[in-house]
C-alpha cells in the first residue's frame, strides 16, 4: 500500500500592534477553506494584543504571543520554531505579513510547484 502524503503548508504570519488586520488575514484565509494550511499568528504587540477566544472558531490556527516586540526577525525565528516543532512536518513555509491578500489559487499554485500565481 502506498503512503498517501497530504502536502501541509505552515503561514507564519507575524503581527505588530494591528489586532484587526490580524483578524482580517486569518478570516480571508479562513474564506478560501483549506484544510492544508496551519497559521501560526506570532503577535510582536505590546498594546494592542490578540487574545485567545479570537482564534477559537478556527483551529488551524494557534497564536504565539511574545508579550514584547521581538522585532520582525526574531519574531518570524518564534513562529519558525513552532512549525518546525510539530509532530508532522510542513513541505512549505511561508512568511506573511497580516496585510497580504493571497490569490485564491496560490496555494494550490505552491502545491503543484508552480510560482505562477506569485505575481
């Protein structure tokens, strides 16, 4: 019998003191109903924090607060190290701001290989 993989793509998205664009991010990514991606909300705020009932209706994803701005890098480095920690591991990862709007086929686009759809 042969192992049939799913493809898992991890998002890491790091958030810094825009709770709304957040939440913005994770429901358009939530309207195009993918069962292959995890989000790992890395929130940098120091002010104006997620909080944890606003993930709950979406299990895909899980947030990451630092409770300090860890800078950009070092607050991806947080979100990287969580995907790389899960049992099963991604075949992509990629890195989002919460303002980015994806294409609705990229990620079946990143599936197949193809950079088509990264414009």
């Amino acid at each position: 019998m042969q192992d049939k993989h799913l493809p898992r793509i991890a998002i890491i998205c790091v958030n810094y003191e825009n709770r709304a664009e957040g939440l913005r991010f994770l429901q358009a990514l939530s309207d195009l109903n993918l069962s292959v991606i995890d989000v790992f909300m890395v929130d940098n705020s120091e002010k104006e924090k997620f909080k944890s009932e606003d993930l709950l209706a979406l299990p895909w994803a899980k947030l990451l607060s630092n409770g300090q701005n860890l800078g950009y890098w070092g607050a991806f480095m947080v979100g990287l190290k969580a995907a790389l920690l899960q049992t099963t591991p991604y075949d992509w990862i990629v890195l989002s701001n919460p303002d980015i709007t994806f294409d609705p086929d990229f990620f079946d686009q990143l599936l197949k290989g193809s950079w088509t759809a990264c414009k």
